[in-house]
C-alpha cells in the first residue's frame, strides 16, 4: 500500500524542453571541474609523488644598479658556499680622511727596505672624486661578492677611522687574519693618456723586518689571475704606461708587500687622472665589474 500525503499526492510541474545548446554546457562542466582539481593537484606538489612539499615560487633577481648591490653571478663565478672557510684581506687604499690629519699620516714608519711615510692622501680625478672614496666602495662590493660564497674578509678599514692605517699596520692586519690572500685596492695618479690597469707584485726582499721570499711565488700567482678576470669582466686593457704590456709590475717599495707574510697583492684600477679612465672609476656599474673582476682572480686563487 502506497503512501499519499500533502507532499506528494501534488502535479509535478512542467519542466521547459532543454534544447541542445544548454546539454553541451551541462555536459561540459564536470569535465572542466575535473581538470582543474587534477591542475591544483598537481601544482602543490611540484609534480611529485604524493606528499611532496610544495613547490615555492623562483626568488625574484633584482636588477643591478648603481648602488652596490650584487648583480647576478657571472659566468665562471664560484657557487655559494665554496670560499667556506677562507679568510680574504681586502685593503681599501688610503682613507678619506687622511688628508685632515697629515701630521700624522707623514710621519715615518720602518717599511723593511727604509723608513717611509705612514700613508698618503692619495689621488683624485680632475673633478674631485678621490682615490679613497673609490677604493672604499669598491672593497665594499667586493666584500660583498666574497661573503656571498662563504669566505671570511678582513678590512684593513672601513671608512671607521679617521685616518690611516700605516702601510706597517695593513701588512700586520694581513699576517695576523693568516689571510690566504691579501688584495690592496688603488687607482693611479699618472698623466692624461696614460691608462688602463695593472696588478703590483711583491720583489723578493730579504732586508730588515722584511721577508717576501716565502709570498713571491703565490703573489705573482694571484696576481695574474686578478689581471686575467678583472680584464675579462671589465674590459680594461692592460695599462700603457707600466708593466710593458703585461698588466704586471714588481715593486720592492711598498711596505704593504714588503711586510706581508701573506700572498699579497696592489691593482691600481685606472689612471684617475686621465679624462677617459676617470669616466669608468666614477661609474658605480663600472666599479660593480671591477669588484667582479678583482673577485674572479682571487676565488681562482684560492680554488686553484
């Protein structure tokens, strides 16, 4: 016996005819949403098997600038973490306010060889951008680019005296670090014309508190691998003036070498004195390639 009450014992109302256009729709509509929970499925997942952790978005690059931020790594660079466990002294030349106190940047200090003055001011472009302003942010750049791999650097300052260090104490801060490398950072002061860059290297010295014999062999070696990246990163030539050609000059008169007890080295950058260098050293891009440049030469070394 069949139940009739008030809900059901009532016409069913007429229901309009679908016609063919709204059957293609409703058919295709649990296709797409099938589609769409098999994408997702897939998205959080990376593709995986089950379980996986999501896939995070790429990092976002951000473009280089002129401001001393890191572009992204050149081909041939070191990947991250490979410098772990080796201590890099980068010495930025001269301070910026070495020429307030020339009292006591002229006095003399034992260099090995002779007596000499403490430090100088050194040079500046026509326009007034000073080598210590250059040398300072171009070490920072490079410090920058160096920890990023993993080594350990030392400065010899950081803009956070007010003058100095001696030639004697840059060495000393070098030999104390038990730096694996030693890298000074110059510009000249030459004529106009003469331009391009080259690396200094220590001269065997054996005279007083100075012994080289022991460093001669890995400075040249360090030497050359900075002139080669810092050539092929910058696209410098090799200066006109000194080295002959080569983009090295041996030095015998430089109490940061003669002192050192560390495989070390000086690169004058460019001649600040020429119109067309100056236009490079004051280039903050530039400078980032220069800090590349000097950076390639020195993981080379060291990895060598």
């Amino acid at each position: 016996m069949s139940y009739v009450g008030p809900d059901f014992d009532a016409p069913e109302p007429r229901r309009p005819r679908r016609g063919p256009l709204t059957v293609a729709v409703a058919a295709l509509v649990p296709a797409a949403l099938l589609g769409w929970l098999v994408y997702e499925a897939v998205a959080d997942t990376g593709g995986g098997p089950a379980g996986a952790a999501p896939r995070k978005a790429p990092p976002v690059t951000a473009p280089s600038s002129d401001d001393g931020k890191l572009p992204p790594s050149s081909p041939g660079s070191a990947p991250s973490g490979s410098l772990k466990g080796k201590v890099v002294l980068v010495d930025p030349g001269h301070n910026p306010g070495n020429f307030r106190h020339t009292t006591e940047i002229n006095r003399k200090v034992d260099i090995g060889t002779n007596r000499k003055e403490c430090d100088t001011t050194g040079t500046s472009t026509n326009s007034g951008y000073t080598e210590a302003q250059f040398t300072l942010d171009v070490a920072r750049r490079l410090r920058t680019i160096l920890e990023r791999q993993g080594a350990t650097v030392k400065f010899t300052q950081d803009g956070d005296r007010p003058w100095g260090p001696c030639v004697d104490e840059r060495a000393r801060i070098g030999n104390t670090a038990h730096a694996d490398a030693a890298v000074s950072v110059h510009a000249d002061g030459a004529a106009q014309g003469d331009r391009g860059f080259h690396v200094i290297l220590p001269a065997s010295v054996h005279q007083g508190s100075a012994d080289t014999r022991p460093i001669v062999g890995p400075s040249r070696d360090l030497g050359g691998r900075i002139v080669d990246g810092f050539a092929r990163v910058t696209g410098s030539k090799h200066s006109n003036y000194v080295g002959n050609g080569t983009g090295l000059d041996v030095r015998s008169d430089l109490g940061g070498l003669n002192l050192s007890t560390v495989p070390k080295v000086f690169i004058e950058c460019g001649n600040m004195r020429d119109g067309k260098d100056a236009a490079l050293l004051t280039s903050g891009a530039w400078r980032q390639k220069a800090a590349q440049g000097i950076s390639e030469g020195i993981v080379s070394f060291l990895r060598g």
